[in-house]
C-alpha cells in the first residue's frame, strides 16, 4: 500500500507536541502593525494550542498523519 502525503500547508504551519496537542502561530503580525495596539500585538506573540480531541485535531492528525 502506498505512503499517504502530508498536507504541504498544515506542515509548514503546525507542530505536534509530545502530549499530542497542535501549536501554531496566530495571524495578523506580519505587516500595517504600527495602528495595533500593544496588547493585541502581545496577545498575538504567544502560540496558539489546539486539542487533540477537537474536531479541528482530528482534522490536523489526517492532514499529517506521519506527525
């Protein structure tokens, strides 16, 4: 049977921790920040956890099934 592939995106974007949860970085701080304020910018800095029993981590654990 052959290898099933990876999701090219959700590689880039996400990594499994050893517990098995999903981290990855908020949107938004790439560009236009100066009219952000400074708890916004501070609230998107910290990495973002999804659950591996969420839907969205059932959807990520067949998006990179070799993770």
């Amino acid at each position: 049977m052959p290898k099933i592939k990876s999701n090219s995106s959700a590689k880039k974007r996400f990594k499994k921790t050893s517990s098995g949860k999903w981290l990855h970085r908020k949107a938004g701080l790439r560009h236009l920040l100066t009219g952000m304020s400074a708890k916004r910018g501070r609230f998107l800095r910290t990495a973002d956890v999804i659950e591996k029993t969420s839907s969205e981590g059932h959807l990520l654990a067949s998006y990179l099934p070799y993770k």
